[in-house]
C-alpha cells in the first residue's frame, strides 16, 4: 500500500457556508451546524466535463466506504453552459453517474465565488471544525486524496486497510493517456465573467487551468 506521509495539512481558511445555492438535491438544504463534526467533502462538477465524469466513480466509492465514519459529501452543481442550469438534467446527470450524497446546486455562482474557486473538477476537504485543510483541482491524486479522508476521520484501523478500487468503465473510464491522439479540450462560450475555467494541455495531459475574466 502507498503512504503519504510526504502530505502536509494546511489551513486554508474557513468552510463557506452552502447559502447561495439555488436548490438542494438528495436531501435538504446543509447549514454549517448540520455539518459540525463531519469531515467534508465539496466537490464542484457540471455534468458535461469529462474530466468531471472519468472522477464519479471515486467520489461514489468513498461516499459509501466513509460515510457511516463520518464523512459527508457535497456536490456542487456550478453550470458553465446556459443549459447545464436546467435541473431536470442535472437531475438526469445524477441519477446517471449513480450519486446519492447531497448535491448544491449552484446556478448563481455564489457558492463558487465564496470559494474563490476556478475550475472543474475540484476537490476541496474541510475537517470537522469546518477548516479547509486540503484541496486538488483535476482527475488524479485519488490515493492521496482517500489518504487525507482518513487521516481527518482517524478511524481506528481503516488506514491500514487497501485503498477503493474504483475505476471506471464505458464514459468513466480513465484516459489511455499513452494512446491519446490529441489532447482534449474545451472552449468556455456564454459563462459569467466571475467564472470560467476549463481545461488544457499541459505537459502532454489534461489538466484544469484558469481562464481570466475578460
């Protein structure tokens, strides 16, 4: 099993509240008392990134391995295409990538700006006094990542135990980086000045990078 012990914890400021969101999916709306001394996960998605999409299956599998441990998951649903604000598709989207935690949705960019955050996907984990104390924009560092939720849920004995083995198939599937012809990439078109990140290539691989406001 790999370890990390090359990680450091840092404080990056306080978890922002979920009050912006213009709807709650799979459950009611979350209030910082509802998640004092839950470790959180807050992923921002829109249903149409790949990069997005080829992660699900990660955040499925530890939703189900820690959340009897205390771990709580939220989705942010943050659109970049008008139509990505229709809640019937995100609805769609989320019945689709078999999601059962709770999801924000987030068409006012207001949870997304209280974060100051700039891509998709991106991994934010705050421990159970609300800090946010590690965070990964992109596919990739899923072991890190998974080793970060248990050191803040200090269950006894899950940290010896494998990582989740939980890569995709079909549209979820990882890239084949090896045989990939041309690197993927995304246009930003009619997304608000506050907002728009995509991805790009980077040293021959697909990663998240800002796009500045105008």
């Amino acid at each position: 099993m790999t370890t990390h012990e090359n990680v450091r914890f840092s404080y990056e400021g306080t978890m922002p509240s979920f009050a912006g969101a213009t709807e709650w999916l799979n459950t009611a709306p979350l209030t910082p008392a509802d998640l004092r001394g839950h470790i959180v996960l807050i992923d921002f998605w829109t249903f149409t990134c790949i990069n997005w999409i080829r992660t699900a299956p990660y955040l499925r599998a530890w939703d189900e391995k820690y959340r009897e441990h205390g771990l709580t998951v939220i989705g942010v649903h943050t659109p970049e295409f008008p139509f990505e604000t229709d809640v019937g598709s995100i609805r769609a989207a989320i019945e689709e990538r078999r999601l059962s935690y709770p999801v924000a949705v987030d068409s006012d960019y207001a949870i997304w700006s209280a974060f100051g955050n700039r891509y998709w996907p991106a991994l934010y984990v705050a421990d159970a006094k609300g800090a946010i104390r590690f965070h990964h924009f992109g596919e990739g560092r899923y072991e890190e990542s998974e080793w970060v939720i248990r050191r803040l849920l200090d269950v006894p004995g899950r940290l010896a135990q494998d990582f989740v083995d939980a890569e995709g198939d079909g549209v979820e599937a990882p890239a084949d980086w090896a045989a990939l012809g041309s690197p993927e990439t995304y246009l930003a078109t009619n997304v608000p000045s506050a907002s728009p990140p995509r991805v790009a290539r980077h040293g021959g691989r697909v990663r998240p990078t800002a796009r500045r406001p105008g």
